[in-house]
C-alpha cells in the first residue's frame, strides 16, 4: 500500500519534470538561434564581407543606422532584427513557464529552479544590455552579449540533463566535473579573447602564424572599456598582443580538452569523448581559415555556433548520470 501511494505522489512530478526538460532543450534551440542571430546582426553591421574589403569595414564603423553601407547579407538584417526580438521575447516567456513548472507547485523542484532562476536573471540581463547594443561600440557590450548568451545555452542544457536524470542528482562527485569545470572557465577566457578580437576591430591583426607585429601591440587592446578608433582596419597592428593570446589560449584550451576526452573515452563516454576531440580542433581550423579567408561572415558564424556547443556539451557533462 505504501509503494502505491508513493508511486501515485510521484507521478505528477514526474510529468513536471518531463515538461521541464521538454521546454529546456526548446529554450536551448531558441537561444541558440538567438546567438546567431546576434552575432550576424554584429557583425554585418561591422562590414564583414561587405566591398570593397576591407576599406569599406571602416566606412561600417562610421555610419549612422540610416547610412550603413551595402554588403551581401544586408537584405537579410531587416528579418534577422525582427526574428531576434521575436525569439528572444518568446525565449522570456518559455523561461518564466520554466520557472512557474518548477517551483509553482509542491514539491518544488529545487535544482530545476534554481537552473530557471539563473537562466532568467542572464535572460533579463541581455534584455536591458539590449538597449545600448545597436548604439554601443564599447567591446564590454559585446562580451556581455556574447559571455551572457553562451551561458543561458549552457544553463538550458544542463536545466534539460538534470530534469532528465533526478535519481542521478544525489550521488558522489561525477569523475569528469572538475575537468569539465576547468574546460569550461578556459574555454569562457578564450570566448573573452575572441569577443576582444572581434570587437576591437583586430581580426587581421595577426595575417599569418608568425606575423604578429608584437612591437606595435598594444595591451590597451585588452581593456573592455576601450573604444576601437573610429574607421580602424582590422589589420591594425595594435591588436597583435590579444590576437596572440587568442591564439594561445586555443592551445592551451585543445590541450584540456584532448585530456578530458582522454578521461571520458575512459569511463566509456565514447560520444562525448569523440565530440571533445573533434570540436576543438574544428574550431582551431575555423580560426585558421576565418584569417586566411579575410573574415569570411559565413565562417565566423560557424565559429561563434561550434564555440557556444562546446560549452554547452562541458557544462552537461557535468550533470550526473542516471544509474
């Protein structure tokens, strides 16, 4: 008698937890679009691709919201700005729905909430840092776009696996954790470096291997608060020092991955161990080809995506598994 009545109690929470990672993995799919959605918004209005490259990149950063210069993918910024507050505004209420399934009724689910909470405070964020992106060239702004829609994919992923995975959430320490906690940071510092990259207008700073001008790098590139010159190429040689650290932190960042993936093929997390070899160095061939290309918008895009996955699969690699 009391196992049926503890069957039928736990029934309902269940189907929550059911709905919660249901609407999790949409909300991952939505602010997923919404990233790229808002890198392509960036950096068409930075110029990539425009003509004639890269004079007319310079021209990008001088001109008014009404006198932004024609490139290829100007037809489409129109429906991508109004797909992205459609989105983002819809993603807001999905959170919030989130929020009311986990918490609104008893029990309360505790670790799905407080996932939800934290995904709503990122969601809120971005919204008011919304209002000064379309006039703001401060690469602050930008890493805070970036930095805060990285980690609401993350959350919503990791929101997804727990819900998933209840009678998992009470165990001992998951071996891969600390790993994936450590790849996780570095891999948030390498997003900095290329969001400072990016938004300093230093992209080509460093055309080949071996041909950063570090003599005519500045360390002022690293400062946040920092506006890049007005009609500055991104071959500027001041960028070196940040485009090699860039560079650096990508080596350092395959190095703990390749040892996470080590771990993970291990402990029989074959899937995850060929994702952790295979996306950074997908990633490090990206990089190469975005420079060797002359910053390619196709490219980049897929870089920003490949990067915003990866911290993603790190996060829930994090998430005990159920038994």
């Amino acid at each position: 008698m009391k196992y049926i009545e503890l069957n039928l109690q736990a029934t309902p929470v269940a189907r929550r937890r059911q709905r919660l990672q249901r609407m999790a993995w949409v909300c991952a799919a939505m602010v997923l679009l919404i990233t790229c959605l808002s890198a392509f918004l960036r950096l068409s209005k930075a110029g990539l691709d425009c003509e004639p490259w890269p004079q007319c990149y310079a021209q990008a950063q001088q001109a008014t919201v009404a006198d932004t210069p024609t490139t290829p993918a100007q037809g489409a910024t129109a429906s991508a700005r109004m797909a992205h507050r459609v989105v983002a505004s819809a993603s807001l209420l999905l959170v919030l729905a989130m929020l009311a399934t986990a918490l609104a009724s008893r029990p309360a689910l505790w670790p799905e909430g407080r996932l939800a909470l934290c995904i709503l405070g990122l969601a809120l964020f971005l919204a008011v840092l919304g209002r000064w992106t379309a006039q703001s060239r401060l690469p602050a702004v930008t890493l805070g776009n970036l930095l805060g829609g990285f980690a609401m994919l993350a959350l919503s992923v990791r929101l997804a696996l727990v819900a998933a995975a209840p009678s998992a959430a009470r165990p001992g320490a998951v071996p891969l954790a600390p790993w994936a906690w450590l790849a996780g940071l570095v891999l948030l510092a390498q997003v900095a470096l290329g969001g400072l990259v990016s938004a300093g207008h230093v992209g080509l700073s460093c055309p080949a291997t071996g041909g950063c001008d570090l003599a005519a790098g500045s360390w002022q590139a690293l400062n946040p608060w920092l506006e890049p010159p007005s009609g500055a190429l991104p071959t500027r040689a001041e960028g070196a020092w940040v485009h090699l650290l860039h560079r650096a932190g990508g080596l350092l960042l395959t190095a703990v991955l390749w040892l996470l993936a080590w771990r993970s093929w291990r402990l029989g997390q074959r899937k995850a161990a060929a994702l952790l070899v295979c996306l950074p160095a997908a990633l490090a061939a990206l990089g190469l080809a975005m420079v060797a290309r002359e910053l390619p918008l196709a490219l980049v895009l897929v870089h920003n995506t490949g990067s915003a996955l990866l911290l993603a699969l790190l996060w829930g690699l994090t998430v005990p598994r159920r038994a």
